[in-house]
C-alpha cells in the first residue's frame, strides 16, 4: 500500500512540473508578443539605455585620446597656408625652353622673312589697347599684319591685350573682344593681360588697390580661358614681388606668369631672372635687335614650348592685310598744292632703301596735293588718284620755285640737291666721309639726337650731306629730323 501511494506522488509531482513547464512557456509566449505588438510605447527605456551607452563610449573615447601622446604633440613651428595651383595643363605642351619677341605698332612695320631667319620660335603681339582717356577698346595698327605674317613663316602666335579696365563688365569686354579678334589665327601660345602705368594720375585707374587690379585681371584671364585660350599675367618684377602692387600669390596659382626683369645678366647666360615667385615666362631685355625689325624690341624666353601649333579656331576667318605704310608715323593734317624743287620720286611706302618702291617722279613746275606733313621727314601726296610719299625736303609750296643752277660735279656718282636747313639725329647715326656703307667709306664721328647740324644737301638714294665741325660728311637721310 505505502508503495502505491509513493508511486502515485510521484506521478502527480511529474504532472504538475509538466504543467508548470507549459504554464511558463505560454507566458512567455505571451510577454514575447506583447512586447511585439502592444509594448512598443514602452520602448523610449531601451534608446536611452542606448544613448547612455554611447555617452559612455564617446566619454571613455575622449578619455583615450588624452592618453594618445600624438593628440597632445604641439609642433615647434606653424607651416605656411598653401593653395592648391589650378593653372591648367595644355595637350602637346612640352618642357621645352624657347625663345621669342613681343611687338606692337611701335616696331613700325616689320620684315618677317628677316625675323623668321634668326630662328625665334614665338611672337607675342599686341592685339589692342583700351585708351587712357576715353577708354575706347582700339586695334592695333600692325596686329592682324603681325599675326598673319608670322604665321606664315612658322613663327608660333602668343598675343596680349593693354587694359585700362576699372569695372569686372570692361574686363570682360575686353576678353570677349579679343578672343573675337583672335578667332581666324592659330594662336599656340598664352594671351596675356598686360596693365601698366596705373600709378600715373592720368590713368584710368589711378588710385585703384592692387587687390581690385588682380579681380579685374582675373575676369579677363577666366574668360580668355573660357574662349579656349591659355591665360598669362604679364607684369614688371618690382609689381610682383612681396604682392607690392598685385595679388601675385593668388594669380601664380590661377595663371602662367610672364615677369619682366631687366638686368645685367641676360638669357642664356642667366637662365632664369631674380625673382621669387612662379613664372613661366621671362622677358629679359626691351633692348634687344632683332633683323627685319626698326629700333628696340623685347627679347623673352619661355619655359615651355609645343609639339606642334594650334589651328585657328574658326579658319578663313582672318582676311588678308597689307602693310600699313603710316605705321608709327605722326601727321599734320594740310591741303596744299606743292611742286618739286627739282624733281622727286614719288614712293608707295616711305622707304628709301631701294628704288623698287618708286611709283613716278614728280618734276618741278608739275603739282601735287599735299595731305600730310609726317613727323619723319616725309609727306603724304595724293596724285593721279593715288597715295604716294615724297621727302618732305624735296617739295614747296612756291609754285613758281625755280631750281637754282646745279653745282659742279662732284667727286661721288651720287648727285645732291642743294637745301639749307638744320637737321638732328632721330636718335643716333654715322657721319661718313663717303655717302656710301661699303668701304672706302669710313664712319667719322656719330650724331645724337638733340645735336643740330646744317645739311647743304639731299639725294635721291638715300643720302644726306651735312657740315660738321667744318667738315663735309654723309649719312643716311631717313635717320635726320628737320629741326625747325
């Protein structure tokens, strides 16, 4: 019996477990999906539990970090600010060092075959200017005679533009402009914003920060860039270095520099100028000769060259031009009829060097329309419809002047018409003992511009005869100024 009872409890105590085991169970269930569906209002807790731990977290990471001995490190020195250069890289550019010249109107016109034969790989020319005054944009005289005649003979074509702009909407008008003018040539090289003379109080610009100067050289140089060209800041040493009078630690980051630095040492034999900032170019001399080209002109070299040259962006679109024969030339404007104090060739151009230029000649007692009066000892005549030149010292306005009687025949072929006037050098120019450059002829003495001498005498090759000193020398007419 006491075992049956035993075996019973053992059996009920086995049931109830059971049912506790599923009792528990189903609560859990039950917990399980309250919090699935019903608690979730209640669960703001468990984020805050998560923010306290990651308060913790982002506490204990500081507490770290001040045991990082690198966080705690303070360097003996503060480095330099330094921006990020975006001057732009140009498909076929080499570093290549090449040399070149810069012209305006003011090297009159040039003979490029001589030019081409020295060998320079570029020219810089001088497309326009905006007027100091008026501010009017104006093309210069020789720019698409330059231009087209250079690239003809394989020199490769940079340009640049003269501003006087005060406002970011005239340094834009500039740009546009010459990106217009440029569009039928091949330009391979930069197109450089060139400003000069603003220190003067006749200047546009007179008066305006070296900051406002740098924005407005930037507008033009980002739409020059914008017109599919290489943007290049052209500017003296002294203005640049140390920002004096430009921003140049902005514009080297944004454009190639084009420094001009005069000196003693002159390239090749300095290869590169004294100055400290970025340059790209380096204009090393504004006296340098250069055959086929009148006076002094700009000598530069470049640190980098071209595979080959660009082609025009819109070809055909540069028409064809002919020298402009008054280049450099001031007139007086006049209306006169004049005659030959004996007789004179009557010239295309105002060039005594040949006779290929020589139209006609006008005899004495035969007429002329005098239009101009040059500041170089030439006149403008109109004649049988044409426009021709004459040595001003060859004509009058006495239509009844008579030629005196020629003079006995002297010891040279080369024959004088006798005048009497006080001449100067335009600068400087040889004084011969014969009027010719081939020897026997020597150079006697040399003339300076601002020294007055009389001249007795002129020729129709070129020829001048003077007094000096008591002595009867020769030099070449084209290089005298009429002294009034």
């Amino acid at each position: 019996m006491s075992g049956k009872k035993e075996k019973r409890r053992h059996e009920r105590n086995v049931l109830l477990a059971t049912i506790g085991l599923v009792l528990t169970a189903g609560l859990l269930i039950l917990l399980a999906l309250y919090l699935l569906f019903g608690g979730r209002k209640e669960q703001e807790p468990v984020v805050s539990a998560v923010q306290d731990s990651q308060e913790e977290l982002s506490q204990k990471t500081e507490e770290e970090t001040e045991e990082d001995p690198q966080a705690s490190y303070e360097p003996e020195e503060t480095g330099t600010p330094v921006e990020i250069s975006t001057v732009k890289e140009v498909a076929g550019e080499t570093d290549e060092t090449t040399t070149g010249i810069d012209v305006s109107e003011f090297q009159g016109n040039i003979d490029w075959d001589q030019v081409a034969d020295t060998g320079i790989d570029f020219v810089m020319v001088r497309v326009g200017y905006r007027t100091a005054g008026s501010g009017e944009i104006r093309e210069d005289a020789c720019a698409r005679y330059n231009l087209q005649e250079a690239s003809a003979r394989g020199i490769h074509l940079g340009a640049y533009f003269f501003s006087t702009a005060v406002t970011e909407e005239e340094a834009r008008e500039e740009a546009r402009w010459v990106c217009e003018f440029l569009a039928g040539y091949p330009v391979t090289y930069p197109v450089a914003y060139n400003c000069e003379g603003f220190q003067s109080e006749s200047s546009r610009q007179y008066g305006m920060s070296a900051e406002d100067r740098s924005a407005l050289a930037q507008v033009f140089l980002d739409e020059v860039e914008a017109g599919g060209y290489t943007g290049m800041f052209y500017a003296a040493r002294n203005e640049l270095e140390g920002n004096l009078l430009w921003d140049a630690d902005t514009l080297e980051l944004k454009y190639r520099i084009w420094v001009a630095r005069y000196g003693d040492a002159v390239w090749p034999e300095a290869v590169e100028p004294d100055y400290s900032g970025e340059y790209a170019m380096w204009q090393y001399t504004n006296q340098g000769s250069v055959p086929g080209i009148d006076g002094a002109v700009d000598l530069n070299v470049a640190y980098f060259g071209y595979e080959e040259a660009a082609s025009a962006q819109e070809e055909g679109a540069a028409e064809h031009v002919e020298a402009d024969p008054e280049v450099g030339v001031t007139f007086e404007e006049v209306n006169e009829q004049v005659t030959a104090k004996d007789e004179v060739n009557l010239r295309s151009t105002m060039d005594q060097g040949d006779d290929s230029n020589v139209v006609t000649r006008l005899l004495n007692g035969d007429t002329a329309t005098r239009t101009g009066v040059g500041n170089n000892g030439w006149s403008r005549l109109e004649y049988n419809g044409q426009t021709l030149y004459a040595v001003s010292s060859y004509l009058t306005a006495d239509l009844s002047y008579t030629p005196p009687a020629e003079e006995p025949q002297s010891e040279f072929k080369t024959q004088f018409t006798t005048v009497s006037e006080n001449v100067t050098a335009k600068e400087v120019t040889n004084l011969r003992n014969r009027p010719s450059v081939e020897p026997p002829s020597e150079v006697i003495v040399q003339l300076h511009n601002g020294e007055v001498i009389t001249r007795t005498g002129v020729s129709d090759v070129g020829w001048s005869r003077v007094e000096y000193n008591g002595q009867t020398l020769y030099c070449i007419s084209s290089y005298l100024l009429v002294v009034e």
